[in-house]
C-alpha cells in the first residue's frame, strides 16, 4: 500500500528537501505524546524502545531524535550479524528508513535525521517520496518489514546494503482527518527491492548516498 515512485522535477525537490529541513508548520517532535516511541532507538529489532541501545550509547555520536507514531511500526530483521561494522551500517540503514516514515507521518516543525542519515542523491529521493505523500494529502498507518538485509563493503571504503520491503500490511490514511483506508489489498507492487550505497562521515555515521529500487521484485516475495 505504500509507493516510491514519484515523478517530480528536481527544482520541486531542492524545495522540498530545504522544507523539510527548515520547517514545515505543526508541532514540534520533541513535543509528541506521549504514546509515540522513539523510532531507531533500539536498532536492531523493530523501532518501539524508548531506551538507547547499547551501539547507540556506545560510540559517542550525538544522534537527532526520531519518532514515529504509535500505530506505525517498522520491523528490521537480521541487525545482528555478528560482525560489529556491519551492525553498525545496519543500525544507520535503520535509522534513515525511520527518518523518512518519520517526516511522512509526524507533523513537526522540522525534521533533522532526514539530513542526518541521508546525503546526495539519496536525499532528493527521500525528499521526492515525502512529497508525494504531502502534495496528496496522505499518511499511512501499519507495519513494514524489511527483511533478506545484506552489507557488503566496497573498495572504496564505501558499503553496500540491499535489502527488501513488505508493506502489504500499511495502510493509506488521510492527513487531514485521520481516516484509515483499510478496503485497499496488497499487491505484489508492496514487494520492494532496496540496493543502496552508505558512505561514512566525519562524525562515524553511515550516511546513504545513492539508493536504487524495484516495485514487485519477485526475490522478496
């Protein structure tokens, strides 16, 4: 039920990128009810704790607050692989997703782990999927998992992770009113296929630089 594919052109990206980062109108995140968890705080698993993890306490990164509605759940399955550089591309692939769901979903003032987490190309993408959330006026409620997550690090220093996404239990909601859509069905187009390029910064966070995406890919189904 949910979509990536947009069509907009690239001044109406560089507009939407400088809204979502300077603000958009509504309430601030910090000031979210208290039902709202703090999505990417237990990376690793689903987003729902409000604890830190022990990655996220550890290495010594001052990490924007995300938060995610109480009727939106991200599920990430095989964060733990044992090799502590891969868990860490992992964690900030984790954070980048929730992000994005964050600026469709909450409405606050601004948004800075969308820029936190992504960069480039990746960051106009992210900007175009947001707005084409807002320029129809709509929200989604639900669970997503991503699932078949696998890093690879490139010569470059540079890491690769593809992944996929199940939204077959998401549903469209109404920003406006609130109202839930739930007579639409899951299509094979909720099956999504993610090759996406991280790049470490100055300050050790995985920041994704470019991502590439196929709707109905038969490997996630």
């Amino acid at each position: 039920m949910r979509t990536r594919r947009t069509t907009a052109a690239a001044t109406a990206l560089t507009a939407a990128v400088a809204l979502l980062l300077s603000g958009c109108g509504g309430s601030d995140a910090a000031d979210a009810k208290d039902g709202d968890r703090i999505a990417g705080a237990d990376a690793g698993t689903e987003t729902g704790s409000a604890t830190p993890s022990a990655s996220a306490a550890d290495d010594g990164i001052e990490r924007p607050q995300i938060r995610l509605p109480s009727d939106v759940r991200n599920v990430f399955e095989g964060a733990r692989t044992g090799d502590a550089k891969k868990d860490a591309v992992l964690a900030d692939n984790e954070r980048r997703i929730n992000s994005i769901d964050e600026a469709i979903t909450v409405d606050a003032k601004k948004y800075p782990a969308l820029q936190f987490y992504s960069k480039g190309d990746a960051l106009m993408s992210a900007a175009s999927y947001i707005k084409s959330f807002r320029d129809e006026a709509r929200s989604f409620t639900g669970t997503t998992r991503y699932y078949d997550r696998e890093v690879t690090f490139l010569k470059d220093g540079a890491a690769s992770v593809t992944y996929c996404m199940d939204a077959t239990q998401t549903y469209p909601k109404d920003r406006g009113t609130g109202k839930v859509d739930r007579s639409v069905k899951a299509s094979p187009s909720d099956y999504v296929f993610y090759s996406t390029r991280l790049e470490r910064n100055s300050e050790g966070v995985w920041q994704t630089a470019t991502v590439s995406s196929t709707e109905a890919a038969e490997q996630c189904m």
